[in-house]
C-alpha cells in the first residue's frame, strides 16, 4: 500500500481509468498456461492486508461498527477509486481503513484474504500489516495482531492454507511513532515473523528505522523493505537496504538494475526480491526507453517473486492474475514461470524442512503437468 504512492497513482490511473488499455496488455493467448498457473501451488510475500479491504467487506465492516460511509453502495465506492493524484488516492485509502476497529474486523479482513488465496492455490503466504494506522485510531495492538492470528490458523485448519505475519512501518510517520509501534507488538512476536518497511519513500530513507531493525534482528524477526521504482535515491535506498540494514528480502527493489555493482551483491547474497509489477512493473525515471522490471530482473539473474501488493485497489486482481498479467507483459516462458515459483518458496521465512515440503508440493504438480 502507500508505498509506491507515485507509482500507484499512474498505474491506477491506467488500470481504473481505462482498464482494458492498461499497459497495452495483450488478452492471454495460451489458455492453458493460465490453467497452469491456476493449479500450480505458489507462495505470496507481498500482500498488504489493509490492501485487501475490498469494498463489499468495507461496507459490511461499517455496518457493523455503526460508520456511515460516504458512497451509495459498492459500485458507487469502487468509482471513486478513479483517483488521478496522491490526496484523493489517500483520502480514500484511509478513510476505508476506518472501518477496521475491532479484533473480529482483523480476523474477518485476513480470513477474506486467506480465503481468495486458498482459492487460487496459494498455500504460504507472509502479510504485511500497518499498525500505526490502526493504533492512530485507538484500536490496540492485541485486537490487530489477535484477530489477523486467529484468522491465520482457523485458515490453516479449514483451508491448508499456511501464513504469517510481517509488521510493516509507515515510514512518512515518525521514527518515534514506529518504535512505539514494535514494542506494542513485541509481547505478540511468536505471532509475527518479521517487519518491513513501506508508504512514501520520499524524505524517509531506510537508515530513518536503523534502530526499529536492529530491535527487530534483536527479537529473533527477519528484516524487509520496500525499495519502489523510480523513487527519489531509489539506487541509494537499495545500497543502504543490502549494505547498511542488510536486509533479509527486498520488496520492488527494480531499479537495482541500473548498477551492476548492486545486482553482484544481491546475486551473491541471494536476495529474493518481490516483485509487484501491477504496480511497480516499469522503470521510467531517466530512461530513454522504459524498461520492464520483471523481464530486466530475471535478465540480471536476480531471485525474482511475483505478489499482488494491493489487489482490492487494483481491479481485485490477485495473485493468478497478476502472474497471468505478468506472462503477457513480461513474455514469461513456462520456465521463468517455475523458477518463479520455485524461488517463491525457497524465499520462505521457515525451517528448512517445512520449505522442502512446499517446494516438493510445487514438484509434484510439475511432475503431473508435465
Ligand atoms: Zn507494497
């Protein structure tokens, strides 16, 4: 979410605005990839939960809570979300957001989630969360991380799907506001397994949370950030990200592919990188021609994953979506796709034993495709 906030307003303005031109995306022309890709098992990393708050589950939410919103019905909502610049994207973003106030919203937001996953045959995913949002409104920590955990595992008992939780920072609120965040969250840490860091990058480098990482390594959670394209310093942001907080993944991080010097290091130490192309899928900044970020990372031998990022905003497009959109705009073959994949769940923040079982699930659906 929030993230990308340049990035996102052009690529909603393409997507919402004139959806069948977005990008020139060809129609799909191999059916049975995308049958392929539907039965293939597949892992997510970049799936902001409050970026899943679809407008039917706004509007059930604020009945609920006794919240007027200020649209008819859900057609009426979804057309507002034709924004064209930053305060009108992030009025609506936020005022959405309102509607979650209490544990039972949380769990009933994630299980959605878990639920459209599950149906797409994602069977791991790691979610990121924005507490200071919801701690903004008075909501404490233990209704945001206990309702989104009771979720996770009654998703896991009823649909085999496996997930876990990463605290994002919103990095344009203070550093204090951040810390206070992470330690209301640390008597939660067997629920989390790591924290990220998003919203808007402008002003608010990565070093701004050197000490909230630290805290976090400290408390036994992974460590990830999100490096959108084309920001200001983007290559700045990815040097500080892999050499100074070393993190454990990179979430965008395309532009890496304008120094060779940061690809070597990723590449030596295998940095997976998630990719969300609905969003951040072209680098354009200082480009005479633009250049494709899946198909250039791959191209670099960078550990490339696919997620969906915020698919309630983005058309209600998830992850077999995306990665069908991805086909077509990256000329993926059906090996990248697999490697892809593969790479999905080798990036796992888990044992090592519980990553062989999911790669061999993916491996036996090879097999059988074959
Ligand atoms: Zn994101």
């Amino acid at each position: 979410m929030l993230i990308h906030r340049r990035g996102f307003i052009a690529g909603m303005a393409a997507l919402v605005a004139v959806p069948r031109q977005a990008g020139a995306v060809a129609p799909i022309t191999d059916p049975e990839l995308a049958r392929f890709i539907a039965g293939m098992p597949k892992a997510e990393y970049h799936v902001h939960l409050e970026g899943t708050l679809e407008a039917d589950m706004k509007f059930a939410l604020a009945r609920r809570n006794g919240l007027k919103l200020p649209f008819a019905d859900v057609a009426a909502m979804k057309a507002s979300y034709d924004f064209h610049d930053l305060p009108s994207f992030l009025k609506i973003y936020y005022d959405g957001m309102k509607v979650l106030l209490k544990e039972q919203d949380f769990y009933d937001l994630a299980y959605a989630y878990l639920v459209k996953a599950a149906s797409q045959n994602v069977i791991y995913a790691e979610m990121f969360f924005d507490p200071q949002e919801h701690l903004k409104r008075g909501v404490p920590m233990a209704a945001v991380i206990g309702g989104i955990t009771r979720a996770r595992r009654d998703a896991q008992a009823k649909l085999g799907i496996r997930s876990q939780l990463i605290l994002c920072f919103v990095r344009d609120l203070s550093a204090e506001s951040a810390m206070a965040a992470l330690d209301a969250a640390l008597p939660f840490k067997a629920d989390l397994v790591g924290v990220g860091l998003d919203s808007d990058e402008k002003d608010n480098p990565p070093e701004k949370f050197r000490a909230h990482f630290a805290k976090a390594r400290v408390n036994g959670l992974h460590v990830t950030a999100h490096c959108d394209v084309d920001q200001v310093d983007s290559l700045g942001h990815i040097r500080t990200v892999l050499l100074d907080l070393k993190a454990d993944r990179i979430d965008h991080g395309g532009n890496i592919v304008q120094s060779p010097e940061l690809v070597a290091i990723a590449r030596q130490r295998s940095i997976y990188f998630t990719v969300c192309p609905t969003f951040s899928g072209t680098l354009r900044a200082g480009l005479k021609e633009p250049v494709d970020v899946v198909r250039a990372m791959l191209d670099a031998g960078l550990k490339v994953t696919i997620s969906s990022d915020d698919p309630a905003y983005m058309g209600s497009e998830y992850l077999n979506d995306v990665l069908i959109r991805a086909v077509d705009r990256s000329n993926l073959t059906r090996d990248e796709l697999t490697m892809i994949a593969r790479n999905g769940f080798e990036a796992a923040w888990l044992p090592e034993a519980d990553k062989s079982a999911l790669i061999a699930r993916l491996e036996s659906y090879l097999r059988s495709a074959a």
